[in-house]
C-alpha cells in the first residue's frame, strides 16, 4: 500500500533508489499524488513502446507527504494498527 511504503520512506535515507517493482510502482503513485519528488525510468522506448519502469529515485517527501504522514501517526483509531502493519512490511523487507 502506497501510504504504509510513504511511512517507510520518513525513516529512509534519502536520496532513495527503488528497484522493486511494487515499490517503484507505490513511489509512482506517491509522486502522482505529490507527496514525494521523485525520479522514475522512463516507461516508454524510443518507439512509444509502453514497458513498466524498473528504477525510481525517490529524492524527498513534499509538505503534503508529510502531513499525510503526521495524519496516520496521530488518527488515535488508526495508529496502532498503522504501525502495526509498517513494522510488519519493515521487518519482511528487511528479511528480503
């Protein structure tokens, strides 16, 4: 979920290459909805041939990005479960 990858992304060291397919596509959303500057390979060739991109460079989280970040961590009803689930995906990926 591209939220739960956002709140990834607050402890991460950024500039931050993404390799991932799902991760790539997570910061693909995320930089749609500005809450991230990032970089994506570009997903079309030379012909206008569509490929799904296979890097992104997440460069910083916007204003936006942290707000929504501050609005997960602090919903009382949400939070619990909100980093239940982010320490799960951390610990899985850093299994990986």
């Amino acid at each position: 979920m591209p939220l739960f990858y956002l709140l990834s992304l607050q402890t991460a060291l950024l500039p931050k290459v993404v390799t991932r397919p799902e991760d790539v596509q997570y910061v693909s959303v995320l930089k749609a909805t500005g809450l991230v500057e990032a970089d994506i390979a570009p997903a079309s060739d030379a012909g206008g041939k569509y490929h799904i991109a296979r890097t992104a460079t997440v460069t910083r989280i916007t204003e936006d990005g942290l707000a929504e970040i501050n609005k997960m961590l602090h919903e009382p009803r949400r939070m619990a479960r909100t980093l239940q689930i982010a320490r799960n995906k951390m610990r899985r990926s850093s299994m990986a």
